[in-house]
C-alpha cells in the first residue's frame, strides 16, 4: 500500500473512555456511588430518554471479550479511568478489594494482549460522599483525592507506564457549578473558580505523591484546549478571542503546564469579587509541579466576537462578560452534536504546545465524531460510517503536518472504542468503532473500525 502519511513504528493507537461511561455495574461488587449515578435517579429528565449509568458497554463483566475486540482492531494502546467510587466506596476509608481484583484484571489483560494501559484517574465522577461534603469546593477533598491517587500508584504503579490526574479539569468545575449541566447544578462564578483551584492543587498533590515513590512511568493531565478564532481582526474581535482563552482555557493550562495563573486573570476576578481563596503554599505548589506528559481531547473549535451591547453586568458574574460566541457563516457542522468540524484545530493545538507549552510530549487523547442515528447507515449489520473515515483522515492529515514540523505528538487515542453512555446525551450521540446494539448488547464493528485496524497496521494511511 502506498502510505501518503507516515507515523513513527512506536506510535500509539487506539481509543479511550471512562469508567462511569463504560463499566455499568454501579450498585454491584462493593461500588459506591458517585455524583452519576446520583443524579441518575435524581435528575433522570436531565439525560437523553431517561437512559442512566446502569445501560453501558458493560465493560465491568465484558472487559476480557472488549479488550479482545480492541486487539482485533490492532490497538497498542488504550485509555480509561479507575473509578474513584469503586475503588474506595465512600472516597476516603477503606479500599474496595473486588474493585482492586477488577482493576488489575484489566490492567494484566491489556498488557497480556500488547495494549498499554494509559489510566487516568478522575473523568468527572465524584464520589457521592464525597459531595456531601461540597466535592471539590471542600479543600478537604484535595488530600482524599491525593490519597486515592496514592491507593491507585501503589496498587498498579508497577505495570501502569502512563498515569494521568485529570480528564478535562474545567468541565467540573464549569458544567457543574456554572453553566447547569453537571450535578450539583449550580450557576455560581466564584464557587466554579473555588472547584477549579482546588483541581489544580489535586493535581499537584497527586503529582508530588507520584514522584515520591519513584515509579518508572510518566504522568500527566488530559485537558481540552479549545482553539479560539476572532470573527475579524478588528481590535475588539481579537480581545474577545482573548478574553474567551484566559477564561476557559489559560486558566487551567497555565497554573498546571506553566506553574502560575495569568495575572490579566487575576486583575479581572479580584475587580469582581470572584477570586477564590489562593494561598502562597497554594502557589508554591503550582510552581514546583510538572507534567511529563500532555493529553489533549479535541473536538471542535470556538469562535468569538466583541459584544455589540452592553452587558448587563449585574447577577452571577459570568465570562460572556466579556465575549459573545459566533456563528461563522459556511462553518461545516457536525448536526447531531451542534458543534463545528474544523480539522485544523488539530494543527493549531500542536502548534500552541510547541510555542507556549515548550513542545512538551503530548497525544491526542480523545477526538471524534458523535451522530445520531447510525443505523440509517446501516448495510448488511455494518454500519458504513464513511463520515467517520473522512473525519479522523482530515484530522490525522493536520495531525501528521504538525509532526512534520516538530511537534512531539506520541499518538492519537479516538473517541470511543465502542458506543458508549454520554453524560446529558445518554446513547444519543454514537462515537464507536464498534456499534452498540442496545437491545441485545451486541459489539460489531463498524467500517470506520476496519480502516482503522489498517491504518495502525500499515502505520499511516
Ligand atoms: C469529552 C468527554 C468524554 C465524552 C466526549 C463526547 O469532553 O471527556 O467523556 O463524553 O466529550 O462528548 P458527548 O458524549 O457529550 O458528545
């Protein structure tokens, strides 16, 4: 075959997800439960159809058959969560030992079958105790969190080579105490940054607690930067598109990748009364804590423009203060999601961590294409997702043109391995390899999984 795009023999393919979104099982075996299967019950009209944790891939009692079909597929590498409500019931307290007997199951069958486990250790889900007593608004739960991470290093630290902290930090932090779509459901600026301060200092106590034991592994952070393009070049367009960055992505980017929180952001939240409380032991900490490794989930683009109005600055203080969210007319949409395809994001991402970031080793850890509706696609029990090929080859191409140009990019981890649970859009949304029958529980690849299988096995495609 002849290869236009080459990658490097050691590059690592293949996908990801997360415990809440593939394991089911919740109630079994010792799990207690987390915000997920709280709201679940709770909240049930706040998901697609009413559809909860409990209806996933089952991955808890199916891993062995699932990393199976990962093998089929030439996966060498493959990424999930441990989840914190398994592991240790209540969040602090004693350790679940079926949740270890699990989790080592899975970890051994990934390596026995020459997938490297990449194990992130917090993908949105809070253990439900623990958010009695405010989650991650209570500075208490940054030292349960570092003893959990600290359980999971000593439990698996000496098989698992990639290690990371956090899925997505923001989205905590903004979807659950701002913007109403994550339990606890608040719309609060200041309790938000409180929840994001006392991510990053989690982060860091985990990161510290890791360099004490001296493992021969890497750990790092998933994060998802959100390249944003002003409507024009006009001075109030490009500050919009400025004010839209330091609020949703340097916030988080800079404390954790250049040690300190952007002065212009401090300026802003102490004018307004939002700053949370940061002490100089918070900051020193910030400082001294390094990732070796970045992970980068990349779906889509923002555009921004300058308001053409006054904002109406009484209320909950909010980041579109500053900013609106712009409609480029033409953008090419991905319909079922509401979100824009733009595959150069990838590119300017790459070229972001090379410039600012000094070119730290990273991966795309999810990227990906959620429709509604496969089975319309549907030939002879294959869904022919052609749609699906198209994008992870645009996206691949402005990968392998950044690589060209230096970047150090280790791999690309699609999203998902199979049809998985969605937090809000439940099934809604397929984004698999593998097709989902929700019916019966049927895995069987879809055409987009074939192409894949011989991407990695060609290296290129
Ligand atoms: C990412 C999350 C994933 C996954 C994905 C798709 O932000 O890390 O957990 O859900 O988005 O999003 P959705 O399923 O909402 O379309």
């Amino acid at each position: 075959m002849t290869k236009n795009y080459s990658f490097p023999p050691h590059f690592f393919w293949g996908a990801s997800t997360s415990a809440t979104q593939s394991e089911g099982r919740v109630a079994d075996d010792g799990k207690g439960e987390n915000i997920w299967d709280f709201a679940s019950n709770e909240y049930n009209h706040r998901f697609y159809e009413g559809v909860t944790t409990e209806k996933t891939s089952r991955f808890y009692e199916d891993y062995q058959t699932d990393i199976g079909l990962m093998a089929e597929l030439n996966f060498n590498s493959f990424r999930t969560s441990i989840s914190w409500s398994r592991l240790i019931p209540n969040g602090v307290g004693p350790v679940n030992e079926q949740a270890v007997t699990f989790y080592n199951q899975v970890i051994d069958e990934l390596i026995a079958k020459g997938i490297e486990p990449f194990i992130n250790l917090y993908h949105f889900d809070m253990p439900l105790e623990l958010q009695k007593i405010g989650g991650f608004e209570n500075k208490i739960v940054v030292q349960y969190f570092k003893q959990y991470a600290e359980t999971c290093f000593d439990l698996f630290g000496d098989r698992v080579k990639y290690w990371f902290t956090f899925n997505e930090p923001m989205i905590p932090a903004e979807a659950g105490y701002l913007h109403d779509r994550h339990y606890p459901y608040v719309v609060d600026f200041k309790r938000a940054a409180t929840v994001l301060h006392h991510i990053a200092l989690a982060h860091c106590e985990a990161i510290k607690s890791f360099r004490e034991r001296n493992l021969a592994s890497k750990i790092g952070i998933i994060m998802d930067i959100i390249p944003v393009y002003p409507r024009s070049q006009h001075p109030a367009d490009l500050k919009a598109a400025e004010m839209a960055d330091l609020f949703y992505t340097r916030s988080i980017n800079e404390p954790l990748l250049l040690g300190r929180y952007p002065a212009e952001l401090v300026g802003i939240l102490t004018e307004y009364g939002q700053m949370p409380v940061v002490t100089n032991a918070d900051l020193a900490l910030i400082a001294e804590t390094k990732v070796d490794i970045l992970g980068i989930n990349y779906y889509k683009p923002r555009r921004v423009k300058a308001l053409d109005y006054e904002p109406n600055r009484s209320g909950v203080f909010s980041p579109e203060w500053f900013f609106a969210n712009y409609e480029m007319p033409g953008r090419r949409m991905n319909t079922s999601r509401g979100i824009e395809i733009y595959p150069q994001g990838i590119y300017d991402i790459a070229k972001m961590i090379q410039a600012k970031y000094g070119n730290i080793d990273w991966f795309v850890s999810e990227n990906g294409i959620g429709i509604q509706g496969e089975e319309q696609f549907m030939e002879n029990g294959m869904v022919m997702d052609d749609y699906r090929i198209d994008f992870l080859k645009e996206h691949l191409i402005w990968l392998h043109k950044a690589m060209a140009e230096g970047s150090n990019c280790l791999g690309y981890h699609m999203w998902t391995f199979v049809d998985c649970w969605s937090w809000i859009n439940a099934y809604k949304n397929r984004y698999g390899f593998y097709r989902l029958d929700l019916a019966t529980g049927e895995k069987t690849v879809k055409k987009s999984g074939l192409w894949f299988k011989d991407v990695i096995k060609e290296h290129g495609f």
